[in-house]
C-alpha cells in the first residue's frame, strides 16, 4: 500500500476508486509537489485546503477538515443524495495521521466533482456571464428553499458555499459545505430567518471584493444581492407553503393550487383538508415531496434524463407537438404520442449532431436547450421561425471549433 501509512482508515462509496493510491502521509498543501493525479478546475474560494484528482476521466474534490467534521459532512452529503436535493455527491471520508514531521490527525471529504459547475466570481467577473447573474439570484433562493423544505439548517449559506451549473438558459444551485449544518426536521421559522441572516451577512463579505472592481452603479446593485436573494426567497416560500380557504363544491381550486406548483417545478405529495371551524370551510394545505416535478413526467413520457429547468424546456416542446397532432388528425392527442414524435423527430437526431461538441452524455440534453434558445435568437432576427436544423447548422458553425 504504497504512501498510505499515513491513513487510519478509509470509507468508500461503491462505484468510486478506492484512493490508496494518494500520498495520505502528507498533508493536502503538500500533495502537488508528489501527486500525478492532481489536476487544475475552475474552483471557488476556500476556508480548506482542498485538491482535485483524476481517475479515467472523473474529479473528485478532496478536503481536509479537522478530525470527524469529514465524517460529519459525508452523512449528511448522503442524506441530502437520499431526499434528491441539489448537492454534490458525497464519495467517501478519510481519517489520516500524518507523518515526516506533520503531525496530528485530520478528516477528509472526499466528493465528487461537479461537472460543469461554475463558482459564483466566474459568473460575476468573467464577461459574458452578465445574463446569469439575475439567474442566480433566483438559484441561490430555490436552493434554499428546497433546503428548509426538507427540514434542513444550512448555517453557513454563502456563494462560496454554493456551485452553479448552467440549466437551459437558467442557472441551478447545488449545496456543497456541511460543516456547520444539521437537519432539523421540521425545520421552525426561527433557524429559517437565522439561515437567512447568515445568508445576507456572507453573500456580502462574498461581494465586497467583486464590488470594487466595477463600475459604481454595478457595485451598488452588487451589495444589495443577499436582500434581493431573500426577497425572493420569502416570496417563494410563501407561495409554496400557504394555506387557503375553499368550498366544499371548489374542489377545482385544490387543482389550480396543484397546477401552479407544478408550473413552479414543485411536485405534490399530499394535500390536507382541515375543517376551519367556519361554517362550511375547510382549509387546504399542499405538502411538496421534491422540486423535480418536471424532471420526472419528461423521463416517464421519454426515457431522457434531464435536469428540472431543461425538463420544462422540452415539455413546452411536446405541447406544441400535442397541439399540433391534435389540429392535424381531427382529434385530440394524447401526450405520449407527441413525446414519441419529439423523441425521435428532434431530441434524437439534434443530440447526434450535437455530440460532437462533447464527451459527455449528460451534456447533451442543455446542449439541446441552448440550441432552442440560439433558434429562437436567430427567429428573432429573421422575424420567422428557421427552424430546428438551421438553428443546429449555426450553433455548430459558431462552437465547434470554440
């Protein structure tokens, strides 16, 4: 076992290497000066060392903490994996004793690195990123959100915390540090409105920085981000969380209430109807299991995995297919003969073509989507519709050499 003396032991998740191969001995700050599989991403700040190492292709982050924290984080990294919420993938945990004159124990993360992913300074000082930092607002406060939903306390919510990938034309956010978290379930309005602050009080130590870089009418609407995030954040949660009033003969609101969570991306899991004590009122509340609503019918109707956001993209599609079989064949049509007809009449032969631009599958389905947005762009300026080919044409033209 070579240059693992140093390793008191070591957890690892099935699918994932077994990193015996890494120079335990050392600490992490050490590890470029003897370590081949070390390699360079775009990364975010740190308040730990943290390296990155490649096995056939696949990064993993690896972080070294004090002792047990790693442990700490990679249970609750697997409980987040559990309920499906946006975060990355817990690989496994190391405890170490280092040797050569380091001395002391520490802990390691080992995580999966988020392919794809863009720490926040990339989408705030990169140009031509401008267009996703109103996404990103809205990103930091659905993950959030979804968080609390779940009954868990972030504790130390931030931008640096947080890793950003880009979800057709939009931007999702994913969870990354769990050193100071906990679930709490259910989670009360207290530690909510205590994460919040947090979150305020770290977005701007997060900005400060960024801010002095820029233009003055820039910095000033940079400083009031965690505001704006929370803003936002209590507008969501209220929609997602309140509780109305209905007739006994207005079941068709408990549907409408449905439907516009759905349209928020929110699946519904139960509904409850409580007698008011009013009369003939009851009150209705929904209780949402997950935030992959459209996630979820666009892989039963298709097969094809997606995220929630590319999901919506491609459903929008199917519909207009639907509204157009039903036009053409006199009747109406059902929503499995017009996925069958997006399948394999557009997502199919599009992602070949597009499959050049990658070597990632999962790349593909917001290729897809960046497509459609690059034929609408072009549509624009043509004021007709070029169609699906021609937009694919462009778009390889325009980045297959980038």
């Amino acid at each position: 076992m070579p240059d693992s003396f140093g390793l008191s032991s070591i957890h690892v998740r099935q699918g994932n290497p077994d990193f015996l191969d890494l120079p335990w001995h050392l600490p992490l700050s050490r590890w470029p000066e003897v370590c081949r599989r070390l390699v360079e991403v775009e990364r975010g700040l740190s308040r730990h060392e943290v390296v990155f190492a490649s096995y056939d292709g696949v990064i993993y982050a690896l972080k070294e903490l004090p002792p047990r924290v790693g442990v700490h984080e990679y249970d609750l990294l697997c409980g987040l994996e559990s309920r499906k919420l946006p975060a990355v993938a817990a690989a496994g945990h190391a405890c170490t004793r280092l040797v050569q004159g380091d001395g002391g124990d520490c802990s390691v993360l080992i995580t999966r690195f988020l392919e794809s992913s863009l720490p926040y300074r990339t989408l705030f000082l990169n140009p031509g990123m401008e267009r996703y930092r109103e996404r990103l607002l809205d990103a930091m406060a659905g993950l959030l959100v979804r968080l609390h939903l779940a009954g868990f306390y972030w504790g130390d919510c931030s931008l640096s915390n947080t890793l950003f990938r880009r979800d057709a034309g939009e931007l999702q956010a994913y969870f990354v540090d769990a050193e100071t978290s906990a679930f709490r379930e259910p989670l009360d309005d207290g530690l909510r409105a205590q994460d919040l602050l947090i979150m305020m009080e770290n977005v701007a130590g997060d900005l400060a920085g960024i801010a002095s870089l820029v233009e003055p009418h820039e910095a000033a609407r940079i400083q009031n981000t965690g505001r704006v995030i929370r803003e936002r954040y209590e507008r969501l949660w209220s929609e997602i969380t309140r509780e109305e009033a209905i007739a006994p003969s207005e079941n068709y609101r408990i549907h409408e209430r449905i439907r516009a969570l759905n349209e928020l991306g929110f699946t519904v899991g139960e509904i409850e109807l409580i007698a008011t004590g009013e009369g003939d009122q009851l009150r209705v509340r929904t209780i949402v299991t997950d935030g992959d609503y459209h996630r979820h019918q666009l892989h039963s109707l298709t097969g094809v995995v997606a995220s929630n956001r590319q999901a919506a993209t491609m459903l929008n599609e199917i519909r207009e297919i639907r509204a157009t079989l039903s036009r053409e064949l006199d009747r109406s049509a059902s929503d499995s003969e017009a996925a069958y007809r997006w399948l394999h009449e557009r997502f199919r032969p599009a992602v070949q073509r597009l499959a050049s631009l990658t070597d990632r599958s999962d790349d593909l389905p917001e290729l897809y989507c960046q497509v459609l947005e690059h034929k609408w762009f072009l549509s624009e300026r043509a004021h007709a519709d070029v169609g699906l080919e021609r937009a694919i044409d462009d778009y390889l033209e325009r980045f297959q050499h980038a």
